[in-house]
C-alpha cells in the first residue's frame, strides 16, 4: 500500500471513487498522518451512520446536509464546518446536492487499500 501521494494533485488527473449510491470521492492528497478527501453527493444521497478510529473535521463547500454527529441532528451548508472526534457515530443526507471536504488523521488507509 502506498502511504504517500503525489506532491501536486490536479482534479481532472485524479479518478473519482464510488462511495454509495449517489456518492463519489476523489483522494486530494495524504500521508501516514493525514488525509485530505473531497465528497460528491447528488440530492437525496446518505453517508450511512458509521464510525471510525479517525479524528475527522469536515468543510462544506456547497450544498446542504443535514448531519447527525452523537445524535445530534443540525443542518449545514456552504461555509460551515463539523468536528467529529474519534469513534464518534455520524452520518449525513444530502439535503442539496454539494462537496464536502473531508480531512482525517490518521490517514484512511481503508481508502487507499485496493491502490
């Protein structure tokens, strides 16, 4: 597994992912102890409750999501931002179609596995 990626990254060299129905992702860059990951949702997607050993913080670069985070449920949008602590249960639905951006530390290495 390659836990590095390459210095400069250009959106339209890099693949989209599927990440669930409705959902795709492109990796914008890593190391062992950080990773940087942009998320497509189309209207009515879900990023199914789950959770993971990752610190997470989360940008909305557009659209609106309705997030639960512990069992809160809030709404965000452009320009708003999540902290998700470790192993903290979360999930959103996509309100309007957006971008989040995704930051995790440690690295998603579950992400870059079949690499």
């Amino acid at each position: 597994m390659k836990t590095t990626s390459e210095v400069f990254l250009y959106k339209n060299e890099i693949e989209w992912e599927p990440a669930g129905e409705g959902v795709r992702r492109q990796i914008m860059g890593y190391d062992k102890q950080i990773m940087l990951v942009k998320v497509e949702f189309q209207k009515g997607a879900i990023g199914s409750a789950h959770s993971h050993p990752h610190t997470q913080s989360t940008y909305v670069v557009s659209g609106v999501f309705e997030f639960t985070i512990n069992g809160v449920t809030k709404t965000v949008s452009e320009g708003d931002g999540l902290y998700i602590a470790p192993d903290v249960v979360h999930g959103t639905k996509c309100i309007e179609p957006g971008i989040l951006i995704d930051a995790f530390s440690p690295m998603r290495e579950d992400f870059i596995a079949k690499k």
